[in-house]
C-alpha cells in the first residue's frame, strides 16, 4: 500500500477579503475532490486573504498510480488561471517503510 500526499502554497489573484478567498478556495478543493478523486482542504493560512495552501492525498496499491494522479493534481492546480502556484511539495510513503 502506497500513500502520497502533495502541499501546494498558493498566491491568489485580486482577493480582498477573506469572503472572497473563500469563493476561490472552495471550487478549487471541490473539484480536486471530483476530478481525481482525492481527498483535498485548504490546510494553511486560513487567517491571510491573498495566500492559502491546500492539500491533496490518496491511498493507492502501487506506486506508479500514486506518482500519475498527485502529477496530474499538480499539473491542475498549476494551469488554474485565478492563482499562482508558489510551490508544491510532495511525499510518498510505501507501508512498510
């Protein structure tokens, strides 16, 4: 069993409050969560408007489909035109490590 997870740090476009954020945050994880069927949150700077960090993770038997579905979550979250992916970063743990 495989288990991965990938944290990206996102800048977001012309936000000023809060409220705002959150109508770009949360289509963002929901689709996460549709698309690839991934569990997905915003994890992290809950209390900054303009910054956020979401994260996605899943559970896979091997390690390839693992590596094939957090690229294309990253490949997603980076082409989305209303934020600039600063980082992503990522980590994947077999079970008997």
């Amino acid at each position: 069993m495989w288990v991965g997870w990938i944290e990206f740090d996102i800048l977001l476009g012309d936000v000023q409050s809060l409220k705002e954020k959150r109508s770009v945050v949360r289509p963002l994880v929901a689709e996460l969560k549709r698309r690839f069927d991934v569990s997905a949150a915003e994890v992290g700077d809950h209390d900054q408007y303009r910054r956020t960090r979401v994260g996605s993770g899943l559970v896979a038997a091997d390690r390839a489909h693992l590596v094939e579905v957090l690229d294309a979550v990253e490949r997603f979250v980076a082409g989305r035109p209303e934020i600039e992916l600063l980082s992503a970063r990522r980590r994947d743990l077999h079970s008997e490590d």
